[in-house]
C-alpha cells in the first residue's frame, strides 16, 4: 500500500533508518543537559529541578524510540509488535509527562518575570520536588480518563457494528 510518496511495502526501513539516529541524537542532548544540569551550581534551583526532570523524561522518550520504535519498524519484528502495546504505553507516558515538564517549566519562568513576589512562595523546593509526582499523577489520570472513554467507544462501536451484520 502506498501514501503519497511513500511506500509502506518497501520504505518501512528507510522510516526505521531514519528515526534510529534522530533518536540517537535527541538522547545524546538530552543526557548531556542531564550532565550539565547536575553540574552547575547555579541551576540548583527551581528552574534546574523541573529542567532537569523534563531532560530525563525526555532521556527515556528518546530511548524507547532508538531501541525499540526504530528498531520495530526497521525489522518489523513479530515479537516487538507483540510488545508494541506495552511499550507504546510507556512511549506514549514519558511524551505526556514530557509535555507537562514543558508546561511546569513555562510556569516556572512566567512567575519569575511576572510575579517574582508569588515566585518565591510557589517554587520552593518543597514544591518544586513534588511537581514530577503531580505530574505523573496527572498523567496516569488523563490515560485512565482516556482508556475509559476509548474501552465505552470501541464497545458501542462493536456492538453496533455486531448489530448491523446480524440484524441485516
């Protein structure tokens, strides 16, 4: 079967070749911000914590697409799709929490500009090391929200779709 240019019978590999090493190098950067982070004393602060937890998540996303994503499409391996739910999963998580990282981050730097009376009060280090808690609780209840809604969607849609063929 084809999609525009592409053809999904043969290029499946160049899709594969290609994400290897992009995934690679989003790794590498994200391990070297890690590196640097934890280095610099002037990113212990609120800033560096919520930089430095989105760089790991990011670090993870970045993994399971090199080492499983990549090579999935690559060798289209029977085992590794057999898997794919499992690691999709996992893929799918650290990109939301990577997401939310992102948002903690920006909030981190409005109040700093906008409000830096609030920023001392809201980004304390209490707060601020039980934000990747709060983020992964936000996380796990917007797939719980998701997977509730899709499981009542796929079921009528079964249903419908069992009705039709033996009502016709």
């Amino acid at each position: 079967s084809t999609m525009g240019d592409f053809d999904m019978s043969k290029d499946y590999r160049l899709a594969g070749a290609i994400l290897f090493p992009m995934a690679l190098v989003g790794l590498a950067c994200n391990v070297s911000v890690v590196r640097f982070i934890k280095s610099i004393p002037s990113l212990n602060n609120s800033f560096g914590s919520v930089t430095l937890s989105q760089a790991v998540v990011d670090s993870i996303h970045q993994f399971f697409m090199a080492f499983y994503f990549a090579p999935t499409i690559f060798f289209r391996n029977k085992t590794m799709y057999a898997l794919s739910a499992q690691f999709g999963y996992a893929i799918l998580s650290a990109y939301q929490i990577c997401c939310y990282s992102h948002l903690f981050i920006s909030l981190n730097r409005f109040f700093a500009v906008c409000a830096p009376l609030a920023y001392r009060r809201l980004f304390r280090w209490g707060f601020t090391f039980k934000k990747p808690l709060a983020v992964v609780k936000m996380n796990r209840s917007c797939f719980t929200v998701q997977t509730v809604f899709k499981t009542y969607v796929l079921a009528r849609t079964a249903s419908r779709i069992y009705e039709s063929l033996i009502l016709h």
